[in-house]
C-alpha cells in the first residue's frame, strides 16, 4: 500500500542530526541548500519525511527534483505534498520513483506542471 502525504514517517531536526550524524547546523544548511526539503506540520517544528533519506544520506536525486519544483513556482508546501502523494502520470508518489531511479521521468513530470 503507498503511504500518504498523512501517514509518512516525519523526522525533525535532531532526529536527522542522529540518522545522519551530522551537527544541527549542517542539517540547516542540507535544507537550505535544498538537498532536502522540511515543512512545519500542525505549527510544530521543521520534520523532513524519512523516505527523503536513502543510505544514511539525503535522497540524491531530490535537489534538483526541488529546484525544478520550485522553479515551477511551488512552494516549500506544494512540493512535499507533490513528492508525497500519488502522481497519475507516474502511478506512485514521485519520492518512490526517485528512489526506483526514475530520475528523469520525475523531472519530465515536474517541468511538465509550470
């Protein structure tokens, strides 16, 4: 079953800072850099989805789908909830395409919505 926008598993900032073993200021710095992408949710703090992970590390393949989406116009909100729910064209949420190495299809689709 895919999971939803909903019902992803969410980390905050110091549970990236221990997945990734890194300080809280490189952390900042990965989201700043758009090499990952985190949202508040319900006003709480900063989380990033943990599929956005892959191999103790940020999703390679996720900063340029970023910058594209946000060259798209879409912010920060739009483009995790794009990232997370099923795309019609892709037939699963375009983060599980990126992590089946659906690379450019992801960006075709993505360019495609501007």
């Amino acid at each position: 079953m895919t999971e939803s926008f909903s019902d992803q598993e969410w980390l905050s900032i110091p549970d990236l800072v221990r997945v990734l073993g890194v300080s809280q200021s490189r952390v900042r710095q990965l989201v700043d850099d758009r090499q990952l992408i985190a949202i508040r949710r319900d006003n709480g703090p900063l989380q990033v989805p943990a599929s956005f992970l892959k191999d103790g590390a940020p999703l390679p393949e996720l900063r340029g789908t970023l910058i594209v989406l946000a060259d798209d116009g879409f912010t920060d909100e739009q483009a995790m909830r794009w990232l997370l729910e099923v795309d019609d064209s892709l037939g699963v949420p375009p983060v599980q395409a990126l992590l089946a190495g659906r690379k450019a299809e992801v960006r075709r689709v993505a360019q495609a919505l501007a």
